[in-house]
C-alpha cells in the first residue's frame, strides 16, 4: 500500500472510536445508530451538490451497491445490538476482523490473489488486535448470541468494503454514501420491525438531532477518507487490516479518560498490531 493510501486510513482509523464510542455510551444504541446513518447520509447530499457530482452514476455498478446495502444493513443492525448486550473488550475485535473475512471471500469467489508478506501482516494486525482487547476472565462463549451478533458484524463489514472498493473505481465517495445510507435506513427499521415486532427506542434522537451532528461529521469524515483510498487503488484487505488501527486508538481513549489499567501488555499487543501494518504498508 502507498504511504499516503496508509495515512488517509491510519486517520480514519482515529476517529473511527470517537463516534462508535458515542454509541455504546447511548441509552439507546440502536437509536443512534439510525441517527448516524440517516445524518451521514444528509452530509453527503451537502457534499454531492456543493461538488457537482453526478448521483446517477451509480447506475453502473448497481449490482455492487446491492451487496454494498446488504454488507451494511447486516452490519449496522448487528453492531448496535452488539454494543448493546456485550462487553466492547470481548466482542468489538471480532466485529474488527473483516480483513480474514475478506481474504477467503475474495480468493473463493473473486479470484483474488495475495502475496504471502500481505497475508503475514494481516495476521499480525489480527493477533495484535485481539491481544489488544484481551482481558483475563473474559469468555466469549458466556454469551453466544451475543458472540453471533460480532460474527454477523464482522461479516457485514467484509461484504460491504468489498463492494464499495469495487464501486470506487466508478463514482466519487459523497455519491455512494448518499445512495448507501438512505437505502440502509429504511432495512434498519424493517429488520428492527421483523426482529423485535416494534420499532420503540429508534426514534427517540429526533427531539434532538443536533446532539448527534457533531459525532456524524466525524463518522461522515472517517467513512470517506476510506472510500478514497479505495478509490485511489488501494487493495480492500489491506485497507480494512491497516483500519485495525482503530483498536490502539481506542485502547488509549480507554486509558487516558477511563483510567483502564493493564497498559503495559496493551502497549505491547500495540506494537504487534503496528509491526503488522508496516508490513502491509510495504507489501507489494
């Protein structure tokens, strides 16, 4: 990966924390996450038109933002029940792992090849991910639909970035998040509906959406900086490894505001994670 590929990403990856974090904090994160997707998507309607951007380009990679929607439907519903029900130390670097999901997906059913210093760093940035969120006496097995809900989580995440790498290649960024978030909101409340028989408690930030504007900037930013790499070539295994770097960046809001202790393994596991997307960075 170029080094300004690894740059826009590692930034993504800062923020990524900040509004996910918002979320689990939330009374509701299922609400807030519906707020999320419909005010990212408001963003980038501002986007689309201050650029001039042509929304119906969309039409030649139609098939891919089908997958693109399915990948995210799966994963936004999946991930705000996670955060709801389980420890985000035992569950979120599962919903993390889409870069695995993505290597056998895309070398069962895409013909895609990897060199093996590739696969070596995307194994580093895994096991320096899970180490990082370690905690002794966790078990995952404690709670297994919870543990489903990671699993469906991580899936979604490795179907939609690969579908959006492909969609890249075609329109801009703003185009895709305008067409992906207002086709994903209304799936959301339907599977909430179907799943759940009411949609109570989705709806309660419309009192005061300005509260979450703020948080969807960042996500709006963090999700774009990704979609340009993506755009720019950048190879969708590598890009969602190298975003692993969310995990360290979270582990030190962890420790600097939430005084978590058990810094120095964590540190350690950090700098595995780090080894592994140097790795990725210089694989060619």
């Amino acid at each position: 990966m170029e080094p300004f590929l690894a740059l826009a990403v590692l930034i993504s990856a800062a923020l990524h924390p900040v509004w996910n974090a918002s979320i689990k904090r939330d009374a509701r994160p299922e609400g807030t996450m519906l707020a999320y997707l419909l005010l990212i998507g408001l963003i980038a309607v501002g986007h689309v038109w201050i650029a001039g951007y042509d929304l119906m380009a969309i039409a030649d990679v139609w098939p891919w933002l089908g997958i693109s929607w399915a990948g995210l439907t799966l994963y936004s519903t999946s991930l705000s029940t996670m955060l709801r029900r389980g420890d985000l130390s035992a569950y979120y670097p599962i919903a993390r792992s889409s870069p695995l999901f993505i290597v056998v997906a895309g070398f069962l059913f895409l013909g895609e090849s990897y060199s093996a210093a590739l696969l070596a760093g995307i194994a580093l940035v895994l096991a320096g991910a899970f180490a990082l969120q370690y905690r002794r006496g966790t078990r995952l097995f404690d709670d297994p639909k919870t543990l489903m809900f990671a699993l469906l989580a991580m899936s979604g995440t490795g179907i939609y970035t690969i579908a959006d790498a492909r969609i890249m290649q075609v329109v801009e960024p703003p185009v895709l998040l305008v067409w992906i978030q207002f086709l994903v909101v209304p799936s959301y409340v339907l599977v909430f509906r179907i799943t759940r028989g009411t949609t109570a408690g989705l709806f309660t930030w419309v009192r005061r959406p300005l509260r979450y504007m703020g948080f969807s900037c960042v996500g709006y930013v963090s999700y774009i900086l990704i979609l340009w790499a993506f755009s720019e070539g950048g190879d969708a295994a590598a890009v969602a490894s190298v975003r692993q770097a969310s995990i360290p960046f979270s582990v030190l809001i962890g420790g600097i505001w939430l005084k978590e202790q058990n810094m120095g393994m964590r540190l350690a596991a950090s700098l595995v994670l780090g080894a592994g997307i140097v790795v990725i960075v210089l694989a060619r």
